[in-house]
C-alpha cells in the first residue's frame, strides 16, 4: 500500500494544533538512534517528583488504546460495522485496526466515502516506514536468529500475523465500503494500492515498538513521547497526570539537564536481550554483558513415543516452555552457599542460575509412577473435560497452567522417588538446552545453491543485533547447562536413586543374559 509521509521536521507544527506542549524540550538527530528528543535548556536537579516540571506534556485525547478506539467507533458507524466484524479480540488487534484505516485512509489521494480522519491520521506520516524487529527482517536476514530462542518465536509471530490479516481479508472483503478502501487497487478503479500483508506486519511492528505501560490507562500508543529514545540509565520516565489523564514526561530524581542532553527512558529494565530485539529492533550491549541479568525462553516438546502426551498437553493447557534466568552480576559459578556454609545445589530456584520449565514435572512422569486420566461421566450422561489423577487424587486443577494454579512439581516433591523424578526432569531440561546451545553454534550461513546470485543482502543493524542476541544468550545457556549438570551429580548419588539405578541395570543384564542362552540353544 502507498503510504505518504510527512518530514519529521513538520512534526513541531502538528504538535502545536494538536496541543502537545515541548516545555524545554525539543525533537532533533541524535548520535546512532535516528530522532530523539534532547533538552532545549539547562535544568536544574529536583528530589521532589511530585514538584517537577514536565518536560513534554500529551493529551489524553490523543493517547491511543483499546477505549480511545471504541470512542472512535461510536463517531463512525462504519468504522463500529468493521470493528463487529473483526475486532473485539484484544486491545491490542483492536488498535491495529484503528491505524490500518488511518493509514489506508491517508494512502488515498481522493476523500473517502468511508472512515472518519483524526489526528492519528497524520501522525502515522510521521513514523518511519520500516521498524528493525524481526518480523520485518528479509529471510536472509531471520537466518541470523538460527539456534537463538527468537529463530522459533518469530515463525510463531508471522503465523500469528497471517492469521489476523487472513480474518480482516475474509470479513472486510464482504462489506462494499471496506472492500473499496483496503483492497481495490489502481487497476480496479480505486484510488488506493491494496493494503498488504506486509502493510500489517509493520503496523503490529510499530505497536509493540511504541507501546507504553500507562499506569492507569494500561498499554497505550502516546504520539511525540514515543519519539523518546531508551536507555540502561534514563533521564525521564512518563506518567499520567491526576489532574486531568494528560500522559507527561518527567525528568528522574536528582537528574541534572544540559542543553542539548538527549532526554531518554527505560523500554524495560527486567526485558532480556530477546525481548528488546524482539519488540523493538535493538539490543541494549548491556544486556549482552557475561554479568548482566538475562533471560531466554524455549520450547519444549513432549516425548514422541509418550501415549500419554496428547492428554498431558491438553491438562496443562498452554504451550509448554522452559524458562531460564540469570540474576545481575552474577559469574560463572553456578552454586551458592546457604546461611550454613553447605552448598546448595538442588531446586530450580536457587543459586544465579534460575530455571523453570512446569509440564517437563507433568512430561517425566507416567502410569506407574501414579499418574492416571479419566474422562468422567456426569449424572445427566453427559462427558466432563478431563480429569487428572496422581496416586490416587483428582489434582486435575494443579495440573493446569491456563489457571495459574499449576503446583504439579510440589505434588511430585511429595512422591516416594522424589529424587528420581526430579532427575528425570533435570536430565530432559539438560539435553534441551545443549540441543540448543549446539544449535547456537552452528552457522548463520545458508546453503550456498540457495543465495541469490547477487549474494547475501544482510543490513548491519540486524548482523549487530542477531550477535549480541547469540552472545547473550551462548552465555546464559553455558552457565544454565553447568548448573544443571551439576544437580543431575548430586542426585545420582541419592541412595533411592542408586538403588532404583541398580536394579534396573541389573535386570537389564538378566534380560541380555536370557537373550543370549536362547541364541545358543541348537534345537536341530
């Protein structure tokens, strides 16, 4: 779809009609980040939050979130008909509605019959045509990600985005006026190039790029502030006024202003380096650093030749994961000390080195260890969902994650072979993140007979970003994979373990020897 733009240096004059007030602050090119906004004048430091001067103040009439859209719906009827249709999902799809008919709508060179302008329409003008994140990454581009947590994330989220635009297509396609604004082309007599798939992507990339966390207002688009850049040690942080919901930008506690200082605020201090590259095109080098604090988040599949899997999948509710975290400042050691002196090498939740991963309990265990499911009849006849049952009790609701009310693990730290369990558990997380860690070190290079003839056309933004995102996450899996090896040692030398390891050893060199003797046994 075209879309038309507006110079950055124009924005100044929107802000204006539009009531959006620079106090001593302004827009201007910063060094490395494109726009930012940087101080006009000097400022003088303040202890008292309450008593400082905003820097930049918005309107709330312009702050742009899932009940700012349903106000626009009820000045458009149309818009309403199309929100019916499609909307009503989350806030978030919701939003991306609202600005792809402002963007179609700005794309036209003629007033259209349908769709009501506002300022959005215009701002949208504004923002730049492409965002670094991902999902906007050429294909040869995504190979960067290959063995990083974000390779499979990214697939997730462009299924995820077909499938969205897929249902607009279907629904819009069927009313005439939507249909005349996103999908018939020049050639077809419109005035407008179609809206594409790719027009979708980058609107989805421009929300969760420029998404704040209102405080009572919740996730919301907030023009000119948006323009502010992030840093590890901010100068400002947004807020909404009490007197009147106005979204304002206030220098930090004790922070000095120079003229010309870019004034900047943290996109997240608790984000890993995935999220950062993930929603907003970068990654912070701190974020890399072998001491900062990190996380990653992978995938876990159940075993193939489980017959319980699909009932187990379908109990837990959720797609299951493992999470695993460092804490700042942590190093390569991977155990810590309790009060007493001992080492502490056991739960996933102590030391640096923090993981978690609630359906590898549900995974590792099976019908003789106690674990059962029934789908139980009701007095009218009717079936009941499934039921979970672990050594005799219905413990179908500690065994379901949408609910949150998932303790599955504490359930199995109460079993007789607790310890083997847990290694069981251990050992399945462990060859899950060397399976990756291996990965990582694989190459980021494809097969030659599939580069195009003119060779590889890779941005230097996304080569930096996809290295320091592999850098990040080499590291926390090398510390995740000692810490684990570890704890699977440890538990191999608990006596039920040993004693449950011997017998089992034992009977499988019966077996072998039985093999044997009837191998040898001539019946001629």
């Amino acid at each position: 779809m075209h879309r038309p733009t507006l110079p950055i240096e124009s924005l100044p004059m929107w802000a204006r009609l539009n009531n959006v007030s620079f106090h001593i602050v302004k827009l201007a090119h910063t060094t490395g980040k494109g726009y930012g906004v940087v101080c006009a004048q000097d400022r003088e430091p303040t202890d008292d939050a309450s008593a400082a001067a905003p820097l930049l103040t918005v309107p709330h009439a312009l702050v742009l979130n899932a009940a700012s859209v349903d106000e626009y719906a009820k000045e458009d009827i149309n818009f309403r008909q199309l929100l019916d249709a499609v909307g009503h999902r989350s806030p978030r799809a919701d939003t991306l509605l609202f600005l792809l008919v402002q963007t179609a709508l700005a794309s036209r060179s003629s007033p259209s019959p349908v769709g009501v302008s506002n300022p959005w329409t215009e701002y949208l003008q504004f923002l730049p045509a492409t965002v670094l994140v991902p999902t906007l990454w050429t294909e040869d581009e995504r190979l960067l990600l290959r063995g990083t947590s974000l390779e499979a994330a990214v697939d997730a989220k462009i299924s995820a985005l077909d499938a969205e635009f897929g249902l607009i297509v279907e629904k819009s396609s069927d009313v005439p006026c939507w249909r005349e604004l996103f999908w018939d082309d020049a050639s077809s007599g419109g005035t407008a190039a179609a809206v594409e798939f790719t027009d979708w992507i980058r609107l989805d990339a421009l929300y969760r790029s420029r998404c704040l966390e209102l405080p009572r207002a919740g996730e919301s688009m907030v023009p000119c502030i948006d323009m502010v850049n992030h840093s590890g040690t901010p100068s400002a942080y947004y807020d909404e006024s009490a007197r009147d919901d106005d979204v304002v930008l206030l220098p930090g506690p004790g922070v000095s202003l120079k003229q010309g200082d870019e004034v900047t605020i943290s996109y997240g201090e608790d984000k890993s380096a995935a999220e950062m590259l993930f929603s907003y095109g970068f990654i912070d080098p701190q974020h890399a650093a072998p001491t900062a604090s990190g996380s990653l988040v992978l995938p876990l599949s159940p075993f193939p030749d489980d017959p319980l899997a699909k009932a187990k999948l379908v109990a837990f509710g959720e797609a299951p994961k493992i999470h695993v975290a460092r804490d700042a400042g942590t190093t390569l050691t991977v155990t810590d000390r309790g009060e007493d002196g001992e080492e502490n090498g056991g739960g996933s939740g102590s030391g640096s080195i923090r993981w978690r991963s609630p359906f590898a309990y549900l995974m590792c265990v099976n019908e003789e260890d106690g674990l059962e499911f029934k789908v139980l009849q009701q007095t009218d006849g009717a079936r009941s969902r499934l039921r979970v049952f672990w050594l005799g009790e219905d413990v179908t609701d500690r065994t379901s994650a949408a609910g949150g009310g998932f303790d599955f693990e504490a359930l199995v730290g109460a079993h007789p072979m607790a310890a083997l369990l847990r290694l069981r558990v251990v050992t399945v997380v462990l060859e899950r993140l060397q399976a990756q860690l291996e990965r990582l070190g694989e190459g980021t290079e494809p097969d030659p007979a599939d580069v195009p003839s003119g060779g590889l056309q890779r941005r230097e933004e996304c080569v930096a970003a996809a290295a320091l995102l592999r850098q990040a996450e080499t590291g926390l899996l090398v510390q995740a994979v000692e810490k684990l090896e570890e704890e699977r040692s440890l538990l191999l030398t608990d006596q039920n373990v040993a004693a449950y390891l011997g017998l089992k050893e034992a009977a499988e060199s019966d077996l072998e020897c039985e093999e044997a003797s009837n191998e040898a046994e001539d019946f001629s």
